[in-house]
C-alpha cells in the first residue's frame, strides 16, 4: 500500500490540530465537570446542542462547498468565501436570537448563561472560514499552532477560575476563549498573506450560489445534527440533566479519537476532489477506509484497558456510570467516519439532492427511535440509538444513490465486487 507523503504530512499536522481541540475539550471540560457536578454539566451540555443547531444554520451547508471550491481553485474559492460571510453572519443572529429568547423564557438563570456562552464561542466557529482554507491547502500546521496558543490559554483561565473557586457560570470563559483566539490569529494570517480582498465584485453572485448550492446541503447536515443532538434533548426532557451529563461524558471520550478519522479523511479528499483519473480515486477510498477501520480496532482495545482509569482519574466518581457505555460509542463513531466518506464522495458525484432526501429521512426516523428508546431504557436507549442510526446511515440509507455506487464501494472492500467498471 503506497502512501502519499503530502498527504499524510498534512495529516499528521490535521491530527495534531484535532488532537489539540479534543485535548482542550476533554482537559477544559472534565475538570469543569467535577468543579460544577453532573446536573450543571447537563445544563451546560443541554445549550451547547441548541447552538449545535445554530451553528449548522448558519453555516448553510458552505464547510462542504468551501472545503470542494478551494481543493480546485483557491482564488475562486476564497472570494466564494468572503463574499458569502455577511450572508452567514445574518442568519446567525436570527437563529442565535431565536435560542436565547427560547432559553431565557423555558430555563433557569445558569442555563441561560451558558447559552450566552455558547453564543459567543459560535460566533468564532461560524466565521472561521480560514480553517477550512488551510486544510485545503495542505497547511494544517497553521491550524495546529493556532489551537496550541489557544489551549494555553483557555487551560490556564481554567485553573484559574477553579483555584479561585469561581461560580459555576464561569467555566464559560474557557470554552470562549478556546473558539475565539484560533480564529482570531488564524484571521490575521489569512488576510496577511491574502491580498486581493478588496477587489471581489459580484458579491450577490456568491450568495446566490451559496444560497441554491448551500440550501440543499443545510437539510442535510442539519439533518445530522437532529439525530446526532437529539437524544440530548430527549434525556433532558425525560430523565435528568445528571444523566445526559453523564452521557455527555461517554459521547465526548469515546468519539474523541474521531480527530483522526477526519484529519486523515480531510486529507485524501483534498486529493480525491481533484483527481481525474477513476482508478486512482478508488484506490484512495479503499486506502482511506481500511485505515478507519484498523484505527477503530486499536481504539476499542484503549477503550478496553484503560476507559475505567481515564474517566475516574478526569471525571471523578460521579461519573463512573460512563465507562460502560464507551465501546459502543467507539463503534458508532466509526459508523459516522464510514458514513463522512460517503457522504464526501457522493458531493464530488454531485449528489446534494440524494444527500438531501437521505439525511432528512435519516433524522426523521431518528426522532421516533431516540423518543422510544429513551423512554423505555434511559441512557441505554440513547447508546442504542446513536449506534443504529449511524449504521443505517452508512450503509442502507446510501445504497440506493446511482446505480448502488456506495454498496459497490463497500463490497468491494471484502473482494466481492470489481468497483472500477461499476462506477
């Protein structure tokens, strides 16, 4: 198996910058956790998948066509983004508006703070085009050291506030700084080094573009979230905030790993969008999925050996119900990376309405599905869920796109089935 040195170096820069990010997540959070208990961190878990929602409005879809119009030509790509960021800015503050106003009238005062929170470090994660650039580019070392100076800073603001015994509401602070100094300095990098900003025209071109091109794309990653964010409402809805806390906690250290899987998937189809040649192509999604798969392996061994010790020594004692759920979130996790794969080759396919039915159908099915087995087996039955729709996702929902492409792709894994006069 020939690796491609280009793009493995960017992927080892892509893992250290996710790497990093998880890092923060986990070290920034999990002393949070133990600092302000299981039902503060469920409050805290419950507005950060609202803003979950908001984030992927806002978006509307431009990470995928970003990501696809800077892998072909940068130039168009960068006034694409740009011309379109005001767009993005406008629907932010309708839907950010729409959540506060939800939280403020429907929870209690420390909820709604953190929505505040959680308000502000979106505000930095949906203008962060810069990111999205440099990993097309094959310069993720530019992400990486951004999130170093701002996992400094955010851990050193949260030992802080937990030395000082701060009121709960403030372990927002770390999470804000975490989002805004990346983007800021990676900002400033960007505009250094890019010139010709002030000479885009055409701008309502672009956002009518991004419009038509991205509102096919929004129902379906908003469709992702809704069956990904779901079970945190329901749990709160149904059980208790300690619980989703506690599920919280599962999800955030068995899907951790997933930094890799997206580095290395970033990576190959940064190649695979501008590769012409089919057999080569194949080759790259074969190679990409096996790595997935042998990386999975390896971490539900970790999960096995060491998942009991990460969370007591992280979480403390409250939290000890979250270990028993970690192999299964390990393997959703790698249904999910599977699924990205698809879901990226069938962009390159132009296939944004297909995604659009699926993913919207996927999300339906998913509301149902969490809502009874939520009511019947607690957090088992949001494990439960998680596991089965990632699978479906992946695989039923995407063999009905063009002529079973993707069930070809998959057979063809195991030897049973020649792709390359399929496709």
């Amino acid at each position: 198996m020939i690796l491609d040195k280009k793009i493995f170096s960017n992927s080892a820069w892509m893992m250290l910058e996710k790497f990093l990010g998880v890092f923060g997540l986990i070290f920034v959070n999990s002393y949070m956790a133990k600092y302000i208990g299981p039902e503060n961190f469920g409050k805290l878990a419950f507005t950060t998948s609202i803003f979950v929602f908001v984030q992927t409005l806002s978006w509307f879809g431009a990470q995928s066509i970003l990501f696809k119009h800077f892998s072909k030509n940068v130039q168009s790509g960068i006034r694409l983004a740009i011309s379109t960021q005001v767009m993005r800015c406008y629907i932010y503050i309708l839907t950010s508006g729409c959540a506060l106003i939800y939280l403020w009238f429907s929870s209690d005062w420390i909820t709604f703070v953190f929505g505040v929170g959680n308000c502000i470090a979106s505000y930095f994660i949906i203008d962060d085009i810069f990111s999205i650039h440099n990993n097309s580019q094959l310069i993720s070392i530019v992400n990486a050291l951004t999130n170093i100076t701002g996992l400094i800073l955010a851990l050193t603001l949260r030992f802080f506030l937990v030395y000082t015994e701060a009121e709960a509401y403030t372990m927002i602070f770390p999470i804000i700084v975490l989002a805004m100094v990346p983007y800021i300095l990676r900002r400033l990098y960007f505009f250094k080094n890019y010139k010709g900003r002030k000479t885009i025209r055409n701008r309502n071109k672009y956002n009518k573009y991004m419009f038509l091109t991205g509102g096919s794309l929004v129902l379906s990653t908003l469709s992702i979230v809704l069956y990904t964010q779901i079970s945190n409402i329901f749990l709160a809805k149904f059980t208790s905030f300690s619980i989703l806390g506690v599920y919280n906690v599962a999800l955030t250290l068995g899907s951790a790993w997933g930094f890799i899987n997206m580095a290395l998937i970033t990576s190959y189809f940064s190649k695979i969008y501008s590769e012409k040649n089919t057999s080569v192509e194949l080759y790259y999604l074969r190679q990409i999925h096996w790595l997935v798969i042998i990386i999975t392996a390896f971490v539900m061994l970790c999960m096995f050996l060491l998942g009991s010790w990460v969370v007591n020594t992280l979480y403390g004692i409250e939290f000890v119900d979250s270990i028993k759920l970690l192999p299964f979130i390990v393997l959703a996790t790698m249904f999910s990376a599977l699924g990205t794969i698809s879901y990226r080759y069938m962009i390159k396919l132009n296939g944004y309405k297909y995604l659009s039915i699926k993913m919207i159908s996927v999300s339906i099915l998913s509301v149902p599905l969490s809502y009874g087995f939520i009511q019947y087996y607690g957090i088992w039955g949001a494990v439960m869920c998680f596991v089965l729709i990632e699978f479906l996702s992946l695989t039923l929902a995407n063999y009905f796109f063009r002529n079973q492409v993707i069930l070809k792709l998959h057979l063809s894994l195991i030897g049973l089935k020649n792709v390359k006069k399929s496709v």
